[in-house]
C-alpha cells in the first residue's frame, strides 16, 4: 500500500530481507503468475531501470502495486523512489543465498 505524507510525496517502501523470510512466504510469493512475470522482467532489466508502471501485466494499479508488496515482504524486490516514478531491482543475489536455486527454477520454467 502506498501511503502519502501531508507534503504529497509518498512514503518509503517497507523491505523485508530474504534471510528473514519463511521458505512458505517465498514460494507463496512465486507461485502467482503475475509476480512470476514481474521476477521474470525484472531479472531481464538492468537494477533500477524499471518503474512500476512500465510493466506489460494484465492487472490495474491498485492489484499491481499489490503484487509488489509481496514480493518486497518476500524479500525478491527492492524499490526506491527517483521523482515521481517508483523503481526497482531484483534481488536475485541476496535471495539466492537464502533459497540456493528457487529463483533459477522459476526464472527458467515455462510458466
């Protein structure tokens, strides 16, 4: 949920470390389609160079930025705010030391 300050700017996402995420959270996380694509372009982009709105996903924003709540509690996305647009990074290597393989299972399955 984004939430805004009186000064209208929003607030900071809230990131959630892979070494403090229940291997059932991750794989929660993973197992809808839409978060896959989102992993799957994420982990095909440059750190930072994707804003949220820049991703072709069948859903609204409201369900968007949904999706990615739970990929940053299930510490697979990092965000930052550059201006008015929100930005993300996939953090493939801190995830990847706390689930050795999930993320290369995914990122290479036909779903």
């Amino acid at each position: 949920m984004v939430q805004r300050t009186g000064s209208g700017h929003r607030a900071a996402p809230e990131h959630t470390h892979p070494d403090d995420v229940p291997v059932q959270a991750a794989l929660a996380a993973l197992a809808d389609p839409v978060r896959i694509a989102l992993v799957k372009e994420l982990a095909s982009s440059a750190d930072w160079s994707r804003s949220c709105g820049s991703f072709d996903v069948p859903v609204g924003k409201a369900a968007l930025s949904h999706h990615f709540a739970v990929l940053r509690g299930a510490g697979l996305v990092e965000q930052r705010d550059e201006g008015p647009r929100r930005v993300n990074r996939l953090r493939k290597e801190e995830f990847d030391a706390r689930f050795p393989g999930l993320l290369d299972l995914v990122l290479r399955g036909d779903g």
